[in-house]
C-alpha cells in the first residue's frame, strides 16, 4: 500500500491518483471468489468490482493511519 502511495504521489505526471490506482489494482488485492466461481458477468461482475475499488481508495487514502 505505502508503494501504491508512492505512486499516487506523482500522479501529476502520470494521471495515476488514487482513484486510477484503485481500479487497476482492487481486482488483484480483493479477488472475489464470487465473480470467478459463479462467473459473473455484466452488472454484476461491474458491482463487484466497482465495491471492491472503493476500498482500496479508501485505504490509499488513509494508508498513515492504517499502517
């Protein structure tokens, strides 16, 4: 996380901000069983997703008080 930071820190010339960073990265660090074993797809597959980016900005955001 301190590194997903550090990488949001030179998002000025990389466009790469928390958010952005979020969405790459959620599916990789929250994999949700749910999507892969029932196959989701579509809305909710998108929801999944989209929940799952949610926190990873929220803990990129508050990575000094969490770690």
């Amino acid at each position: 996380m301190r590194h997903l930071l550090l990488m949001a820190s030179h998002s000025g010339r990389t466009n790469m901000h928390a958010r952005n960073l979020a969405i790459v990265w959620a599916p990789n660090l929250l994999r949700s069983r749910d999507i892969e074993v029932t196959g989701l797809n579509g809305t909710a597959a998108f929801l999944e997703v989209r929940v799952q980016a949610i926190v990873v900005e929220f803990v990129l955001t508050h990575v000094p008080q969490l770690f």
